[in-house]
C-alpha cells in the first residue's frame, strides 16, 4: 500500500510535465509519446576516441542485435530528451561522509542539464517521497540538506519497488527515467541479520559452515533474479568502501546488480573521491541513450545483446556501454 501511495503521488506531479517542455529553450526537447508497455527500452552509453561521453547520437546512430539478428528500434531517446532523476537516500552511518555526499551533490547540480527533474526518495525503514519531481534547484537542495541519517538500510529492500515504480514513470510520460542511490551502508546495517547466517545443523553440506558469506551472495542473486526484465539504469553512489568479506560480498553484487541493469555502481575508498564519483555518475545518466524495441517473441528469458553506435562520418564508436544480456520478464 505504501509503495502505492508513492507511485500515486509521483505519477500525479508528471501532470505538469508538458508545462516544462513547452516552455524552454535550449536543451529541452518535446518528450516521446506514451511508450506500449510491451517496448523495452535499453539505456546504451557511449565515448568516443577521448574517452568523453558521446551526445551527439540519432536514432540511425544506433543499432541493436539481439542473438545477432538486427531488430528494428521503435524509439529512440538521447540526452536532450526529458530526464527524471529519483535520487534515493539509503544513509544510515557515518555523518561525516553524507555531510560530503550532500556538498557534491549541490555542487553537480550547477552542472546538470536543465532538461533534468530529479525527485528525493529516502530508503531507510521503508521508502518514502521528501521532493515530488521538479526542475527547481533550490527544493532539491533543501530535501538533500534534509535529509535524515539514522534507521535501517533499505537498498536492498527497495531497488525493486523503485523499479517498477521508474518504468511505470517512463511508460506514463515518453521521458528517459533513472535511478541514483546514495548510500553509505554496510550489510550489518540491514534490518535482516546477514552477519549471522541460519546454519542447518544436521546438513553437513551447509555451505554457511565453510562460508560465511554465503548467505549475503544468495541474497544478492535473488534481488538480480527479481529486478531482472527493468530497464531501468540503476546508478550507485557508495559512500563508504569496505574490505571485510562480508562486504566485498555485498558490494560485488550491488556492481553485478547496477551493471546489468545498464547502469553503474562507485564506491569511495575516501571522502576525497565523493565528489568525483558523483559527477561521474551525473555524466553518465546525462549521456544516456535509450533504444526501444519489440520484445523478442521466444520461450528463453535471457538472451545476447549487442549494441552498436557509429558517428556522422559512419566511423565506429570505440565503446558502447550497455548491459550484454536481455532479461525477458515472466508474462
């Protein structure tokens, strides 16, 4: 229920939608049509021989190959195309580091582009909407400096509801959607005692006897299984890198997790590497295509991808990012 306020709530603040893209000049372009809630729309980044992100694609820029047999692209949305932000909050430790998490974000704000709406979302204890979408600097600002740091971890609780509730977005306004987390958790923080795993005492097998991290990778692999099929680009700040097994087990699968949804996963050894991560990460969602397909009609869920992006002269891009498999959800 409280998942569905939330989407209610979001959905109901795209209203104003066509006001913004009206109204502008510049970088601002009329959002696509409702998207067929049957298209899938792939998020495909790219950098060209400098290593710099590539915005200058158009649709003919791009080709998609599922099991290498070319499919036909039915949309076609590049950076300056309406951009909803949900920046999700999941900080429960280590104040120091969100107070510096909070100055970079204000500072990458001046950077971002003004076609780009971000809304505030926080996960611990369960997710909740501080700021509906807007293009105003100043809310943002406010809710980020608001924000609280204490409960419970709840990244791992809420990627799926927010991804469900990010394609809703994008099927609903025609306007590319990302996911950001801001997160400073470990895995003790969780409400679930990962540190402490269920041993079957009359399985002599029980994997959790040799390895303790066992449960923590299980748990990961079950969350990829479920967000398997969004095409959401999920994008993870982690504000505090951790070297205890435990952890290198939790944080592999959030980059495991982040990749495969065509997004990317930071983490910061130092608070000197927040600011940097964050730009990273803001560039990068900037310079995010997204190329809508027709899901292939086959029985297999999974399926190899391949995009590829060429520049006005017809020369190859050198470095298409994108997730390498296609994750076909259950009718």
């Amino acid at each position: 229920m409280q998942t569905k306020r939330i989407f209610i709530a979001l959905w109901l603040s795209l209203s104003l939608w066509p006001v913004w893209v009206v109204s502008g000049q510049g970088q601002k372009e009329k959002a696509e049509p409702a998207a067929p809630k049957t298209l899938l729309k792939l998020p495909v980044a790219v950098t060209d021989a400098d290593e710099q992100f590539w915005r200058d694609g158009k649709r003919d820029s791009f080709k998609v190959f599922v099991e290498e047999k070319e499919v036909p692209l039915k949309s076609f949305q590049g950076p300056r195309t309406p951009t909803i932000i949900l920046l999700v909050f999941d900080t429960v430790a280590d104040l120091a580091v969100v107070e510096q998490a909070r100055t970079a974000l204000d500072s990458a704000l001046d950077g971002l582009a003004e076609n780009h709406w971000l809304a505030v979302m926080q996960a611990q204890d369960g997710l909740a909407v501080l700021q509906e979408p807007t293009p105003q600097r100043a809310l943002i600002r406010e809710k980020i400096q608001t924000v609280k740091v204490n409960g419970k971890a709840g990244l791992l609780d809420t990627l799926e509801p927010v991804s469900k509730l990010a394609t809703g977005m994008m099927q609903k306004a025609g306007v590319r959607v990302c996911i950001f987390y801001v997160t400073d958790s470990g895995i003790g923080n969780y409400r679930a005692d990962y540190l402490n795993p269920v041993i079957n005492a009359s399985d002599s097998g029980d994997l959790s006897r040799r390895f303790s991290d066992r449960a923590v990778q299980e748990r990961m692999s079950r969350l990829g299984e479920e967000l398997a099929g969004y095409t959401i680009p999920l994008f993870i700040l982690h504000l505090s890198y951790r070297s205890d097994t435990l952890n290198l087990a939790y944080q592999s699968g959030l980059e495991r997790i982040a990749a495969a949804s065509g997004g990317i996963a930071m983490f910061c050894r130092t608070q000197n590497e927040i600011p940097t991560a964050t730009q990273a990460i803001f560039e990068r969602i900037q310079s995010t295509y997204f190329l809508g397909i027709e899901p292939p009609n086959v029985k297999r869920r999974t399926l190899k991808l391949r995009v590829t992006a060429q520049d006005s002269a017809g020369e190859s891009l050198p470095r298409v990012q994108y997730a390498n498999q296609l994750n076909l959800r259950k009718k």
